[in-house]
C-alpha cells in the first residue's frame, strides 16, 4: 500500500520508541536493480547489521514499494517509515538549503565536497536544518561527476536550451529554467518512456553505467558533458528523529561508519567503470561531446544569478553555501599549490 505524505499523528507516536531488533523500512528513491545505488544501500545494512551485532536492521526496499520517491522525506519525518535512502533535493520545494546537499553547481570535486561535509561544519549544517522536520540526515554515498545530459537534438548555443522539456531537478532544474529550459522532476522510472514519447527533450540521470542500464542511448543520441549541475553529489540516509535518538550511542556510530564505508566504496566502484558504457554507447550511434563554451558560460551565469537570488530569500540557503565556498578557498589554495598542470 502506497503511504501518504503524513502518517497519522497515533502511527508517529507509536514508532517514537521502536523496537530496533525488528527490520526497520528503509525505503529508497531508486530502483534496488541501479548500479551502485541499489548495491550500496545492500551494503549498508548488511554492515549495520554486522556492526551492531543485528540489534539494528534495515530492510531495503525499492522505489515506490512503501512510498513514492517524493515523499519519502515527510514519511520519515513523520515516523510512517524509519528511513530513507535518497536524494537531498528532492526535499527542497520544502527546505530550499537541502538541495546544497544534493549537488553543488559548478561546484568541486568528490573529494572536496565530502571533505566540507565532514571536516568543514556540513554535516553540523545539514543536520541543522533537517532537525525542524524530525529526520537526521548524512551521506551514504558520494557520487562522482555525472554526465551533463542525455538530448534528443543537437546542443550548439544557449539558445537551444530555450523551450526543451528537460528533467532535471534540484538547483540544475532552476538554472536551466533561467535560460528557458523546462525543468521537470521525474520519477527514473519514468525517464525513458518520456523521451521516447516526446514528453521530454533531454534529461540528466547519473553517470554512464547508471544511464547504459535505463537505456536512453536507444531514445536520445547525444550524450553530452560535463556535469556541470552535479560535479560531485551524495546519496543521503535520512532516518526519523525519534528512532534515531531511540538508539544507543554505540548504534548510530556504527550507522555512521557504514555509511563511511559507503562514501569511499561508491567511489571506488565508479571511478574508474566509466569507460566501457562510454564505448557501447559510441558503437550505438551516440554523439559522446562536451557542451559548447557558450553553453557553458551562459550556464555558469545563470548558476551564479540563481545563488544571488536564493541566497536573499532564504538565510540558510546561504549560510550553508558561504559555509561550502569559504571551506573551497581553504580547500583550494593547497590542491593549486600541488598542481603538476
């Protein structure tokens, strides 16, 4: 049975002191079958379970099996499901400083945006905001640099951008829309049909062996790069406040050691396994380039108006950004002085 956006406030309360040697649901916003995503949230529970001695379980469910993707969030939040395994943006219609912690735009590497989070107050921030909603959230998985999108047409100047019906989300989906795009959030499961029915022009998912598996080489032949809107990103484990502060201080450790783990296994598994669906999809017909200069540019003026804009309607929005950009300063000056470019 699909929940609704808020359990009831008698279900809430009976899940405010859980039983923690019962599975708990931990639902995700992707399919189990995905590369990485799927394996990676298999890994964490089966780490937890280990790590705590199976005095805390997880039990991983796939997109839609309890609640649609969207509104994971507010079912942790309100105690109908334990945990989620998901995407930060999705919840930023409601907290527009949580999609900082999707993806950055423009942004650093993996290695920069997970040293911010762990070594530079992200992690204190992220859980700063969630904390009105009931939900702690962390990273469990960091995500390389995808792909700038999968378009059914050419891409050649800024202008081509206006009028397409691209899904994309978060801060991408905003910038995009402010060079006349139509940014449309989509359920993955959806994707492919939309572009081989012409609801969609272009779309951006993942990097190449997450996208070779949705098949969109079949229904768009111009894969282009780089991934401007998320040059690094994490999957975040969100659980519901009451159970979290239900555990021991042993047990939500060992959560945040797994997902540790997982942060520098998703990494491992992608870095380098890029090449091989890089090559079917040549072999397929799929013009593999990179985006024009002028492209570029004029989406790296939009990212910067879209931050100005954000930035002065919401006081976290740029806490959290300033937080982000002061500890890139620091980040950089080091990585620049190490250069062999």
């Amino acid at each position: 049975m699909i929940l609704r956006t808020l359990a009831a406030a008698g279900l809430a309360a009976a899940l405010s002191a859980p039983a923690l040697a019962a599975d708990m649901n931990l639902q995700s916003a992707f399919g189990k079958g995905l590369p990485v995503l799927g394996p990676a949230a298999d890994r964490f529970a089966a780490n937890v379970k280990t790590l705590t001695g199976g005095s805390v379980s997880f039990k991983h469910l796939g997109a839609g099996e309890l609640s649609p993707p969207f509104e994971i969030f507010d079912n942790v939040g309100a105690g109908a499901i334990q945990a989620g395994w998901t995407y930060a943006a999705y919840a930023s219609g409601k907290v527009p400083a949580a999609a900082l912690f999707g993806s950055i735009p423009f942004g650093g590497t993996a290695m920069q945006y997970i040293s911010w989070l762990n070594h530079g107050g992200g992690l204190e921030l992220w859980r700063e905001i969630y904390e009105p909603y009931n939900v702690v959230p962390m990273a469990c998985g960091v995500i390389i640099s995808e792909a700038g999108g999968w378009y059914t047409k050419p891409i050649e100047s800024p202008e081509d951008l206006k009028g397409l019906n691209i899904r994309i989300g978060g801060l991408g989906g905003a910038i995009l829309a402010k060079l006349g795009a139509n940014a449309m959030s989509l359920p993955v499961g959806e994707i492919s049909t939309s572009l081989e029915t012409g609801r969609l022009d272009a779309t951006e998912l993942s990097f190449p062996m997450v996208d070779k598996l949705l098949g969109f080489d079949k229904v768009a032949k111009y894969y282009y790069f780089p991934g401007w809107h998320q040059p690094a990103g994490f999957t975040e484990l969100i659980i519901n406040k009451d159970v979290w502060d239900g555990m021991t201080a042993d047990q939500r450790t060992a959560i945040e050691v797994a997902c540790n783990d997982v942060n520098l296994w998703t990494i491992g598994v992608a870095a380098g396994a890029q090449s091989e669906p890089l090559a079917a999809f040549r072999a397929n017909g799929v013009s593999v380039q990179r985006f024009p200069d002028s492209v570029i540019t004029a989406l790296r003026e939009a990212a910067d108006a879209i931050y100005a804009e954000k930035s002065a309607q919401d006081p976290l929005f740029k806490k959290v950004l300033d937080s982000y950009n002061a500890y890139g300063e620091r980040y950089k000056e080091y990585q620049q002085l190490n250069s062999l470019q």
